[in-house]
C-alpha cells in the first residue's frame, strides 16, 4: 500500500469519526425534534421494544406547538423568562464589573479577604444556600415577584472573577494617562475601560444568560403564581401526578433550546475571547 493510500484511509477514517461524534452530540437535539412533531401514542408505539421506527415520526403534526402556545399560554413564561434574564445581564454586568474594576484598580484594607470570598463564593452549591436566601427574600417580601429573581443572581463570583482576569491584561499606564489628564475614576471605567472590554461584557452576558435561563431551582421556590413563572417552571409543568405529557415536554425543550443557540452563535467569537482573556497571567 502506498503512502498516498494510508493518507487517504486516514483521512477517510478521521471523517468517519468525526460523522460519528456529530451524530452522538446532535442525537439529543434530533430526537426531540422527532418527538415533538407526534402523537403521544405514536411517540411510545415503537419505543418497547426499541427500533429506528421510534425515531421517525409516522405522521409530522404541528399540534404539540400549538396546544402549549394556546392551551397553556407557553408564550407567557417565555416573555417572564426574557424579562429575568434580561434585567439580570443589565445589572450583573453592571455591578460585577465595577468589582472587577475596584478588585484590579485599588488597593484597600481587607481587598485579599474579599477576594478569596469572591472566590469561595462561586464554589458553594446553590443548594446548600437556598433555604437561608428564600428565608432573606421571604422577610424582604421579594417571593413571588420579579425582583426575587433578579436580585440574587446579580452578584455573582464567577462572573466578577471573568472581570478581574480581564482588567489586569490593561496596561496600567493607559489608566495612569487618563488620570493625569484629569479624568474622573467613573469617567475612566465608562469611556476608556468599557469599550475595550467588549468581549468580557459579551462573555458575562453569556454567562449570566446562560445561568438564568436554564435555572430551575430557585424559580420554583419564589415564582408561584403562573404569571411570572420561568419557562424551565413551565416545561416541568407538563409532568403531572397522573400523567405525564412527553410531546408538550419535548416541544417546549425545543423552543428553549432554540432561544440560547440562536444567541449563542452570532457572539461565539466574543465569548472565546473573553473566555481565554486572562488565561496566562494570572
């Protein structure tokens, strides 16, 4: 076998593999398009035993799309979760990069206590804090409003940590430049500070999308009234005591789903970069 054959068994091979992974990561994704364009008696009718006949749908129907947008008004959790996530980007990249900017600007007393905070912060389950929080939200009459939502996930270490590694890649002597001609420490972090940090405000922003809208937990415990209920809140709504409706469940994990990747790829670039940002000097 020559050597130009092995190098095109190998290339063949390598595509093969990577067919084979792209098929793995999209399967899950196939799947619930498959299952949410059927009946509930044609999702299950080929499942046990299993065959390649449960992936097929025997007759497409839009109905599942139009019943949770009609009967259980979908769209309603959906603008509730928008309206979340969007007011917690403002204010969590508002308020985590003017930390980030003190962290890396100024140096006060306690400042390498409060960062290892920062950094504990991001470590603790949610979970272990959650009872304690809903009991700080329940005397603030917070429960049941947007405002519970929002304000515990604005201060966020991680999120503040991204914006520390960011601001120490700033040459100092831009900002010493700054003060020398005069200009205040706010003017400074919205003029000069701000537009060069486009990808680490993209990155946050991401970040934070990411977290709202895929939460689940703390939703429960404060939205409970259907009018502000979150759109993971929603989809589990569909599981009841005596049934649970598979096609409503796959339907509306789609249009979630949808929402984060059409977001996502446009900033792909952003996030990249604001991800490795900092990356080598620590």
């Amino acid at each position: 076998m020559s050597k130009k054959q092995k190098k095109a068994i190998g290339t063949i091979l390598l595509y093969l593999v990577l067919i084979l992974f792209v098929f793995v990561a999209l399967f899950p994704i196939l799947f619930c398009l498959s299952a949410s364009l059927r009946t509930q008696e044609d999702l299950f009718q080929n499942m046990l035993p299993f065959t390649l006949r449960a992936l097929i749908p025997t007759k497409l129907t839009f109905e599942n799309y139009v019943i949770i947008f009609t009967q259980y008004e979908f769209w309603r959790p959906i603008m509730n979760t928008l309206i979340v996530t969007g007011l917690t980007i403002f204010f969590g990249c508002l308020i985590n990069s003017i930390a980030g900017f003190a962290f890396t600007c100024f140096d006060f007393k306690g400042k390498k206590i409060l960062y290892a905070l920062v950094l504990v912060s991001f470590m603790v389950p949610f979970e272990s804090i959650a009872i304690p929080l809903y009991d700080v939200a329940s005397k603030l009459k917070m429960v049941d409003t947007y405002a519970g939502m929002i304000v515990p996930a604005i201060a966020d270490g991680l999120v503040a940590f991204l914006f520390i590694q960011f601001f120490k890649d700033i040459p100092v002597a831009l900002i010493e430049a700054a003060r020398v001609d005069g200009a205040s420490w706010p003017r400074i972090f919205a003029r000069i500070i701000m537009p060069i940090s486009v990808p680490v405000f993209v990155t946050a922003g991401l970040m934070i999308f990411m977290n709202q809208w895929n939460s689940y937990m703390w939703p429960l415990l404060v939205a409970r009234s259907k009018e502000i209920r979150t759109i993971q809140i929603a989809i589990s709504a569909f599981s009841g005591e005596r049934a649970i409706k598979w096609t409503y469940i796959y339907a509306g994990s789609l249009v979630s789903a949808i929402i984060p990747i059409c977001l996502f790829l446009p900033f792909q670039k952003y996030f990249v970069e604001g991800i490795t940002a900092g990356s080598v000097k620590g």
